[in-house]
C-alpha cells in the first residue's frame, strides 16, 4: 500500500455497506513499542497494513496486511493483545 493510499483511507469515512445496513469501520493506528488490549467478543481483526502480533489465550499469532484472524472470547483474564511488529506501525479494523 502506498503512502498516497493509506492517506486516502484515513481521510474515508469508511462505511460499507452490508445487506442494506450501513457499518461504519474505524481504523485504529498502532505505532511500534504501544498494545491495545480488546476484550475479545467474536470479533473479526483485519490488519489493513503493517503486520500486527496478536496474543490470545495464552498464544501468539502474527497476521499480516490483507491477512485477519477472529478474536475468540476465552476463559483467560486477560484480555486480547494487539502490538505492531517489527520498526512499523499497523493499522487494523476490528469488525
């Protein structure tokens, strides 16, 4: 993706439309060194660029841009953790 792109993206509103219900997706920048923590409810994460490391359930997945994964609620305490890897930022959706 293209600088230019990825400016275009974040400048969208970025609603899509899904069997005659309008979603409003927000993208969420993860800048290198910085987690976010979401209480997993069967929610789908789209990694829209970057590479995004994803620990849940006591286990380590890394997607990739284009690549998602679904954030399956657990017994665990502790909730889902998400953190750019390697010297990027990554963006993400979470749906």
């Amino acid at each position: 993706m293209t600088l230019q792109n990825r400016a275009q993206i974040h400048s969208l509103p970025f609603n899509i439309a899904q069997s005659h219900a309008e979603v409003a997706v927000e993208l969420v920048e993860l800048r290198p060194g910085r987690n976010a923590f979401v209480k997993a409810g069967l929610q789908q994460l789209v990694v829209i660029d970057g590479v995004a490391w994803v620990t849940m359930g006591g286990k380590d997945h890394v997607i990739k841009a284009g690549d998602s994964c679904q954030l399956v609620p657990n017994n665990d305490r502790y909730p889902v953790c998400i953190s750019a890897l390697g010297n990027k930022s990554v963006t993400y959706t979470l749906k």
